[in-house]
C-alpha cells in the first residue's frame, strides 16, 4: 500500500464531545505512522488551541490553521512556513459597525497573536474569558493584518450579518457561518480554504493527491473533502458535507468512528 496523507480536521472528528482525543484513536493513528503513512492537522482553530492536540499525538508533519490561512510545523522553523492575511481595515470598520449591525465581540487572529474587544465567557475558546490589557481590540492596536477573524452576533441577526460581510467585503474575506448553538461568524482570506492548506502540505510531502484521505464534519471542510483522493465524513457530519463525501463512517466521534474506519481500511489490526 502506498503511503497516505491522513488529514484531520480536529472537531467533531477527531476529538468526541468532550474534546479529547480517546485511547483508541492515539493508537490508531500511532500504527498508521509507523505503517509509513503521514499524518497532519487541518483546523479551523488557531495554533494557540490546537498546539496541544498537536503534542498529544506526537506528530513532526505540517499542521495547518485557520481554515487554510496558515501553514507551519509546530516548534519548529519550517523554511515553507506560510501565512495569508486580510486588510486590517476591515476589522476598524467592523468595530465601527458594530452595535449597528448586531455584532456581540470581535477577535482578530494571526499565528502567535489575538485581540479580542470583551473577554467572552462561552463554552467556545475562541473568545477566551480572560485576556492581558494588551490584548484588548482596539484601533490603536492593529499593527499587522489578521490571518483570521471570529465574530459572535446576535442571533436573530446572524444570516442579515453574513449577507452584509460577504456584500462589503467578500472580495477580501471568505464569509463562514458555524453550526451549533453559538451564533458565530468567521472570517478567512478570500480563496483559502482547508484544500488550500492540504494541496500545500502534499506537494511539499511529496504525496499525490489520490494518496490523501481527509476527515471532516462541518462546511467549512467541504473543499478538504472535495479535494482530497478519499474524502471521509463522520456519521455525525452535516447532511450537506455528506453529499460530497466518497465515504462515510460507520460510527460517529462520540464511538471512536475515525480510528475504527483508519483501523479497517488500512489494515492496521
């Protein structure tokens, strides 16, 4: 068999509901390494929240974050290292439209920075509940372009608040609307997306396309599923993403559904 490129996307995939990573699937994809496949991250999180899944499985590849925008190999100088970013003018205007229009907080992310206006205390950590003075949003503060910016609105407002985002700015922005409870807007360069970031890391891993198999749930995978040779959505995954998978898992994140389908279709006991 030749040797794979594993993507994961990282919730609803290979984390379960409680945002772990189980037993079963740290063996799982440590036997797929040593069978000589190559195993990488591709999330829309920032580093800062999945530096430590990155650790915990103990892996050496390139990682990619937010939704594509930024390419790298954690702890270490990666002469191939990217990062796509936006005008930081639209987060001034945003700041400007913000009670008008219904937003609630705004954080702008690059790799190692975040400025958020109000600490948030939500389940979601890309509104941490408590941040330096710092990190405190502010014109003032907006020295460099942002690789990714998370919005949480208003609920009722949330699909005027995209249509709005995508009619001023989508010729620099791509516009993404989260599933779920919370009501959360993200925004990301316009034309990166996972596949970017996954076609990056191939080429310069040496894999072909047909060798990939990507692993998503939600939206914002869809391009990653497209893309890859074998694209796998969870039994949980989005009625949506579904109609574009090859395959889907028997079993959901909460059973261990990717490390049981990596188990039976590469062989790894």
């Amino acid at each position: 068999m030749q040797p794979k490129l594993i993507a994961l996307d990282l919730d609803g995939t290979t984390l379960n509901p409680q945002a772990q990573i189980t037993s079963k699937t740290k063996i799982i994809l440590k036997k797929a390494q040593a069978a000589g496949h190559l195993v990488t991250i591709v999330t829309g999180r920032p580093y800062r929240l999945s530096a430590n899944y990155y650790d915990e499985l103990k892996l050496t590849t390139p990682m990619i974050n937010f939704n594509g925008a930024l390419g790298h190999i954690p702890h270490f100088h990666w002469k191939k290292e990217y990062q796509k970013t936006f005008p930081r003018e639209i987060i001034s205007e945003l700041l400007d439209q913000k009670q008008k229009i219904g937003i609630k907080v705004i954080a702008a992310e690059a790799k190692e920075s975040l400025l958020i206006d109000q600490p948030q205390n939500l389940k979601s950590d890309f509104f941490p509940a408590q941040v330096s003075e710092r990190q405190i949003l502010k014109k003032s503060r907006l020295k460099s372009d942002p690789a990714a910016v998370t919005l949480l609105v208003e609920k009722a407002q949330e699909t005027k608040i995209a249509h709005w985002l995508k009619a001023n700015f989508g010729s620099y922005v791509n516009v993404g609307v989260w599933g779920g409870e919370s009501p959360i807007i993200e925004l990301e360069p316009h034309g990166i997306d996972k596949a970017f970031g996954l076609a990056y890391l191939a080429k310069n891993l040496g894999i072909s396309r047909q060798n990939i198999i990507a692993f998503g749930d939600e939206h914002n995978d869809r391009e990653m599923i497209e893309y890859a040779g074998l694209g796998v959505v969870m039994q949980n995954g989005t009625s949506a993403l579904k109609k574009a998978a090859d395959e889907i898992t028997p079993l959901d994140n909460a059973h261990d559904g990717l490390a049981d389908y990596l188990q039976e279709k590469l062989q790894l006991g």
